[in-house]
C-alpha cells in the first residue's frame, strides 16, 4: 500500500481534558508518523469553511461552534494507507458504536464532542492539509 497523507485534528473536548500526549501515542503505535503539528484557537468562520461540506446538516451550527470554543491541535499524519488506517484508530463518529480500543471510544464524550477528526479520502486529505499547513511545514 502506498504512503500516504492525511489530515488529523484533535477537537476542542480533547485539547480541554489535556489529552494531545495520549491520543498522540495512539497515532505513533499504530505506526502513523506525526509530520506536522501546530495548536490553534478556530475562529468560528474558520471552522465553517473547513466543514463546510456538512452546511446543509442539521449539527452544523453545533459543530462549528464546538470546533471554535477551545484550541485544537491540527495535524498530518503520515504512513501506509495513512487516511484509511487513521480512521481505524480513530472510531466511529459515534463513541458508543465505536470499537474497544479506538480513540472515540476510550475518549469522546459524544457524537458531537469525539475528540478527533481525520481526512476521509485522497481529496478531501489534501484539501484539509493545504487549508492548514503549507508544503514548508511538511517535513516527512
Ligand atoms: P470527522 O469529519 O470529524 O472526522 P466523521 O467523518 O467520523 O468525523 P462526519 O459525518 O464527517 O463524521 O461528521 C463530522 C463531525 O460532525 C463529526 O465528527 C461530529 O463531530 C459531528 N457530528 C456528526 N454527526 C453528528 C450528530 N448527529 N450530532 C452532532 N454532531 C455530529
Ligand atoms: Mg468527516
């Protein structure tokens, strides 16, 4: 399988309860390699031009409020099969189908406060990278 990139955000409910170290050793012993990693405080219209894909839903406005309330730590995984094996660690967007052992459901809080976002293919892994980081900031 190829090396790939994609874009991991640890959400406002984690970076709150002092979780980065731990959800990062996750990433890490699943073989994922953080190559670029920088904490940020969203601004509302921030996080609704990066969700935007979900403007029509009806979470939108909770979500992006969320997404602003707190910093988050954005970062770009790197590994084999990176997108898909990022979102094994991750969980299920809802922590309670989520599987033993994965990040959502040892951490989230709720279908809303899960504690982390990842790319969820090529494209949008690219995209969510260059709305973040620029090509200096990669360091593989
Ligand atoms: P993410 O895009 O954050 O990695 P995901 O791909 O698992 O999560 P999406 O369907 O893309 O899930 O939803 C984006 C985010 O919107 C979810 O991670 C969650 O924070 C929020 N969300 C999704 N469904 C709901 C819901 N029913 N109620 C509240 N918030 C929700
Ligand atoms: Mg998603």
């Amino acid at each position: 399988m190829a090396i790939e990139r994609t874009l991991s955000i640890i959400k406002p409910d984690a970076t709150r309860r002092n979780l980065t170290g731990r959800i990062n050793a996750r990433f890490e012993e699943a073989g994922l390699r953080i190559i670029a990693q920088k904490r940020v405080w969203l601004t509302l219209g921030q996080a609704q031009t990066f969700y935007g894909v979900h403007r029509a839903r009806p979470f939108f406005a909770e979500l992006t409020a969320f997404m602003a309330s707190a910093p988050v730590v954005v970062q770009v995984l790197e590994g084999e099969g990176a997108i898909a094996k990022n979102r094994d660690v991750m969980g299920a967007t809802n922590p309670a189908n989520a599987a033993p052992g994965t990040i959502r459901k040892d951490f989230a809080l709720s279908v809303g406060e899960n504690s982390v976002h990842g790319s969820d293919g090529p494209e949008t892994a690219a995209d969510e990278i260059a709305f973040f980081f620029s090509g200096l900031e990669l360091v593989g």
